[in-house]
C-alpha cells in the first residue's frame, strides 16, 4: 500500500478542532465530503485524536472482525494487516501477534474466535442458523 498517495496536502486538508460548534462541525464536514479528520490541537500542531470513535470503536470492533473473519475464510489481507499494525504502533494495543495469529488484546474486540467460532461452519451457524 503506498500510504503517501492517500494523503492530501495539508492545505487541503480540513480538522474539527475542539472550539467548532457542532453546527460549524456539520458544514465543514459537508462542505468536504464528510473526510473531516479527528485531531487535537496542541502548540499550534495537529495529532491524531485516539480518543475518537474512529479509533475507540472502528477499529476493535470494526477492522478486527473483519479481519478476525477473513482469519476464519482463510483470506489473505495485507491492507488491512498494514493499518491494523499501525493502529496497534499508535494505541500500544496487540489485537494481532502477526497476520494469521491473534494477540493478547484480542478479547476487547467482538471477533467470532471470542464465542468459540473457529471454522467456517461454526461461523454460518451462527449468523444464519439463529
């Protein structure tokens, strides 16, 4: 994955910042397509929000089934392996040991192999025999 041709320059880049109203909020976020960034303001630099809902929720309950399932089908996915592994840099979390083996942070994420669902028949019973 070639992160740099994801980014945008920062000159187009838009933040909510804390002192946004959240109707200030909505119409930046309209205005850019909803691609506003959760960051934090300090010394006049921007750092990424961990303690937003993209970071708290998308990711251990989000990401980590995804990939937790794709485990399970037997899927490779170096995407998403390479931003779950930065994500878990940042949050000094381990939801993964490696691509194909789950960590010790593993039992905050809902992921299947927490309720005993380590095949693809346990999966389809589950999700379609309830």
């Amino acid at each position: 994955m070639n992160v740099p041709m994801l980014l945008s320059p920062k000159s187009e880049v838009r933040y909510l910042l804390g002192s946004h109203t959240l109707r200030q909020g909505l119409e930046i976020m309209r205005a850019h397509g909803f691609t506003a960034l959760p960051v934090i303001e300090k010394d006049g630099k921007y750092y990424v929000d961990l303690s937003s809902r993209y970071f708290l929720a998308d990711f251990p309950n989000g990401l980590c089934i995804l990939k937790a399932i794709a485990l399970i089908l037997k899927i490779d996915t170096p995407t998403m392996d390479e931003v779950l592994f930065w994500y878990q840099k940042i949050s000094n979390k381990e939801f993964y040991k490696n691509k194909n083996e789950l960590g010790k942070d593993i039992l905050e994420c809902n992921v299947p192999q927490n309720y005993g669902i380590y095949s693809k028949e346990q999966l389809l019973k589950f999700y379609i025999n309830k």
